[in-house]
C-alpha cells in the first residue's frame, strides 16, 4: 500500500461564504467583479500562504458572479469552489428565472467545482417532515443561508444594504453571520428547527457563533434604494460583550493569521515525509490481522485529504515538542551553570561576578525569546488540531458528515483557530463523497479509536504515576542533600566542630544551592505540565471509553442478530412486512451509533480543549515560602 504525503492537501483553507442579489443590474457587473476580484487579492496578499474556498449555492445573480470571478483568479489549488445546494440539483434548476440559460452556466461551474451536494440542514429536515414542498422554498433557502453563514469564516455579501425582512434573502444571511441564528429577528421557522435538531440544551448559553462580513455595496433592479456609495467594500464585524470594535478586530485578525502561519510552518518544515509518523497511523489500517475490507481501498480520497491533513499537524504538534524540550533542556543546564559559575568566582573578581550576571542576562534573555516564539503554545495548539482531525475522520468514516467544531472551544479565545480550522477541513473533504455506514466500519471504530484510546489513556496513568514518583523522589533528595551541607557549614563555621578532612565552604554552599534551585525548578516544572490535573482528567476519559465499548459491542450484537434475520427473508414464514420492519430497526440502531460516536468525539475534545489550555496558560512558578 503508497501512501504520498502532501503538504498542499494538509494546509488549512479559508472559507469565503456568499450571499447576494439574484437581480443584478447588467451594466454593474464588470464593476461587481473587478471589486470581487479586488477584494480576494487582498486576501490572498494578507494571508500568502493559505488556499482559500468559496462556499456558493450559485444561484443567479452574486453567487454566479463571485464564482467566476474567483475561478478567474485561481492559481493552482489556491482557490477552490464549493457549492451547497438547497435542495436536489434538479429542484434546484427549476426555480431558476432565466431558465436555460442560468442553467447551462449552473452546469459549467458544477463541473469545475471541487464539490457539490445537498444541504446536510435540509436533507436533515426532510427525514424528520416528510417530502419536498413547493410552497417552503423560501425555508429552505434560509435553512442553506444558515448554513453558508455558519460554516464560512468571512462572509462576501453583494447587497444593497436594505433589510426587506425576507426569509432566506441577502438581508437573513447577513444578520445570520452578524447576530448569529438564535434570534427571532433574524430567524425563520427551519432555522429555530436546526437549533432545536443540533443544539444541545447546555449549550443555549454559549457565545453566538458570529463572523466578519465583508459588503459590497450593490444596486439591484428591484429597487433603486443603495444604502451606501455602489460598488464600495466595508467591513463588519460582529458586536461581542466586554470587546471593543478593535479587539474584535485583532480577535479575528489573530485568528486567520494564525491559520497562514500554521500553514506557513508546515510548508518551511522539511522533516514532513512518508516515512514518518504520517506512515504508522495509516499502517494501523491494514496491519495487525485486519480483514480485508478495512485496507486502504476503505479509505476514500476524501478521508485520504482528512488524513493529510491530520499528519501535517500531527508532525508539526512532533516537531514542536522535541524543539520545546530540548530548548527546556539547554536553558535549565545554562540557569545551573550560571548559578553555579557565580557562586564559585564572584567573591573572588570583580570581573567573574560581572561575567556571571552577563551569563545569567544572557540565560533570562534566551528564555524570554523562547516564549516570545511560543514554541510551547505551537506544540500545545498543533497537537489539539490533530486530535481534533483524528476524531473527524473517524467520524467522517463511519458516514457522518457533522461538523465536531460546533462543539469545540466555542468561547472566543487565542485557540479560536483551531476551531476554525477543523471546521474549513471538514468542508475541504468532499462532503458528497462522505462513506455510508457499514459494519466493517464500525469494527474499525471499535478497534483503531475506541479501543486504541483505552490503551492511550491507561498508559497515560501508568506514565504519570511514574514520572510523579520520580519527580517526588528528585525533589526530596535534592532538599535533602542541600540540607546535609547546609548542616556541614553550620557545623564547620559556628560550633567550632572540625572534619578529619578539608572542606570547601564556598564549594559547598554552591552545591547547596544548586541542589536548592534544582529541586524548586524540578516542582515548578511538575506544576507547570500538570501531571495530577491531566492523571485525573486520563482517569475520567478511560471510565467513559471503557463504557463507550461495551455500548457500542453491544448495539453491533443487535444489529447483527438483525443482519440474520433479513438475510433469512426467503423462508417461507417471513413476510415482507416483518422484513421491512427489520430493516427499520437496523436503521435506527446505525443511526443511534453514529450519534452515540458523534457525541463520544464531542466528549473527547472537550478534553482535548481542556488539556490544550490548561497547558497553555499553565507558567512554571517559583515555590514561595
């Protein structure tokens, strides 16, 4: 089995939403696109290492337009076009007001998209309501607009600038973006319906998932109203408590910035090959006695671009941290000899004590760069990211097509790109070529993330035990001995008490002090990685995969005792309805373990997110006595 490994697949995009006119005026169009096209350079310059993809239903009118004028731009695999439709394509092409002629140019961007399908809202929806109906387009369109709104991280709204108050027009969308979609102002009966489908009821006093819009003022042939000057761009952003206009400003700025640099690293970092870590997480596919149907041929293209992206930032998360531990090595051995250098020489020159503070400058400097490039926030954030991607695609597997950044660090922090970026590579992955669910997935399920994570977690408790107990035994010898020689200068300076050999009190006083310092850093550090806190949250996280185990073997038991009944369906004393009613359960059981995965993933990187932080805000201090 080949696996090649690419850098341009692992990158994280942006995603640009679109919602406009239908009814453009046909003399402002070249000016509409030359000021789309302005508008996507200046992304592109601001973010040069990041593709992009634009997220459009291509209705007529600003979906169509902005579209082509992105396809226009495209360099390489810069820009990718990918279309959400309302409903079914032919639906769809029936309600287009220019008839054949929309539909021909519909056809032609379809085909050079990168991805097209239904909207997941929408398809949602009809499974709980019943069949299409003509009379609640207008639902339907405000159900796609939620869901452009909710998945885009910049949202391009060709609009006059009028509210009309329409469900599912230019106005709704944008509000949506702005506001977020629990407001009854800003929301129609599907939307309150996605909430109530998807929402969970904790979650009700989370903060609004809300975005930038960026407006180009557009004219429209409806109405001759233009609130602003034609053709001109302004940026809004959302109103967020206890933030100013600016620090909502420079939230998002931050957070796209740390999208390009994320992808910046990972193009700068040449130890990124097929003979990595990249190779033994797709070698647990088909190693260790695993039937056939598990090898790769069960790995579409789509999860193959989940995974690419997971291995850049799995190495990234690697690379970091050997970085960050080596650079805590070097600077505790420099802090030591520097304290050590100053006890020996500084009471005897005036020069060496100089040297030494110069030495000890030198060390507080050195330490205060490494924080300033946050080599230890990059390990922590890259390692969250790729444990977020690890449970997507697992989830991605087994057919569902959820996006778990809905569920992840949704307060609005430095981490909010992580965030964002589960959510762009969910949606970079071909969503229409999403696998259904099937039993030989969810043994996988079972064997390579349930299972697995059992093993990471109990080994994760067997290896901080130990490293409390050595960090323990450490510290207690180092105060002890410090303490033998604080006793010894005691003993040979005030009792007048003599060894029967010579003794060096400034050699031991240095000792003393090392040893002293040594064990005070040794405590700082254990506080700083939080072996106690992560033991208990390890503990926690095992006792829920342990259950999750035993739960899901058994639902795969129900549905294969089901299996065989259906397969019995030509014994004479099976009716169809009884076989019909069998494949009813079997359903409803797959759908029950997808849901039962889903949350289990949302579970986990609740953790993830707690860990991530916790070791991000988490500074070594000084034992104060």
């Amino acid at each position: 089995m080949s696996f090649q490994f690419s850098k341009e697949e692992a990158k994280i995009p942006l995603v640009i939403g679109v919602t406009g006119h239908r009814d453009l005026r046909v003399q402002d169009k070249l000016k509409l696109k030359e000021g789309i096209k302005s508008f996507l350079k200046r992304l592109q310059s601001q973010y040069p290492n990041t593709p992009f993809i634009i997220l459009s239903p291509l209705a007529e009118g600003a979906d169509t337009l902005v579209a082509q004028a992105a396809l226009e731009l495209k360099e390489g695999e810069n820009i990718k076009l990918i279309v959400p439709l309302p409903f079914e394509k032919d639906k769809y092409e029936n309600t287009f007001t220019d008839g054949s002629s929309h539909k021909k140019v519909f056809e032609d961007l379809l085909d050079v998209a990168d991805d097209y399908f239904v909207n997941p809202i929408y398809k949602k929806f009809l499974s709980d309501n019943g069949q299409y109906d003509d009379y609640s387009q207008d639902k339907y369109y405000a159900m796609l607009g939620n869901y452009i709104a909710k998945n885009c991280h910049i949202l391009l709204a060709l609009w006059n600038g009028v509210d009309n108050q329409e469900v599912g027009g230019t106005a709704h969308v944008v509000k949506s973006k702005l506001y977020g979609n629990t407001s009854s102002e800003t929301q129609s009966p599907p939307l309150t319906y996605e909430n109530k489908s998807h929402t969970p009821l904790e979650e009700a006093l989370d903060i609004h998932d809300t975005g930038i819009v960026y407006w180009l003022v557009t004219p429209r042939n409806k109405t001759a109203l233009v609130l602003g000057e034609p053709f001109s761009i302004k940026c809004n952003y959302p109103s967020y408590r206890s933030h100013t206009d600016r620090e909502v400003e420079r939230l998002f700025n931050d957070t796209f910035k740390s999208i390009d640099n994320y992808n910046k690293q990972l193009i700068k970092l040449n130890r990124i090959d097929s003979n990595n870590s990249s190779r033994e997480f797709l070698n647990i596919l088909h190693n260790n006695g695993i039937i056939e149907a598990f090898k790769i041929e069960a790995i579409t293209p789509s999860l193959q671009t989940l995974l690419h992206k997971y291995f850049g930032a799995d190495n990234l998360a690697t690379y970091y941290m050997k970085k960050r531990r080596s650079t805590l090595t070097i600077l505790a051995i420099l802090g030591i000899l520097s304290l050590a250098f100053f006890s020996i020489y500084g009471n005897y020159s005036y020069k060496w004590a100089l040297l030494s503070y110069t030495v000890l400058f030198t060390f507080s400097c050195a330490y205060y760069l490494r924080r300033k490039k946050s080599a230890d926030n990059y390990s922590l954030d890259y390692r969250a990211l790729a444990e977020g991607l690890r449970i997507q695609f697992f989830c991605r597997f087994i057919g569902l097509t959820k996006n778990l950044s809905d569920q992840y660090l949704r307060q609005r922090n430095e981490l909010q790109w992580i965030s964002y970026s589960i959510q762009s590579c969910n949606l970079d992955t071909q969503i229409s070529k999403t696998p259904s669910f099937s039993i030989s997935s969810l043994k996988m399920v079972l064997t390579f993330f349930i299972t697995s994570q059992i093993n990471y977690f109990e080994k994760k408790i067997e290896k901080h035990k130990k490293m409390r107990k050595k960090f323990n035994v450490a510290i207690i010898l180092g105060f002890t001995i410090a303490a033998i020689c604080v006793g010894i200068i005691i003993l040979e300076e005030f009792s007048g008490l003599r060894f029967g050999f010579k003794i060096n009190i400034t050699h031991l006083n240095t000792v003393a002090s090392v040893l002293i310092i040594t064990s005070v850093g040794l405590k700082a550090l254990f506080d700083k990685e939080s072996y106690d806190p992560s033991t208990k949250a390890y503990q926690h996280m095992l006792v829920i995969y342990q259950e999750a185990y035993e739960h899901l073997s058994q639902l795969l038991d129900n549905i294969n005792v089901l299996q065989q009944a259906i397969n019995k369906k030509n014994n004479a004393e099976t009716t169809e309805a009884l076989i019909e009613n069998l494949v009813q359960q079997q359903q409803a059981y797959e759908e029950k373990i997808q849901e039962f995965i889903f949350n289990l993933g949302v579970e986990s990187l609740k953790e993830n997110a707690w860990w991530a932080i916790l070791h991000r805000d988490k500074k070594a201090e000084v034992v104060k006595g």
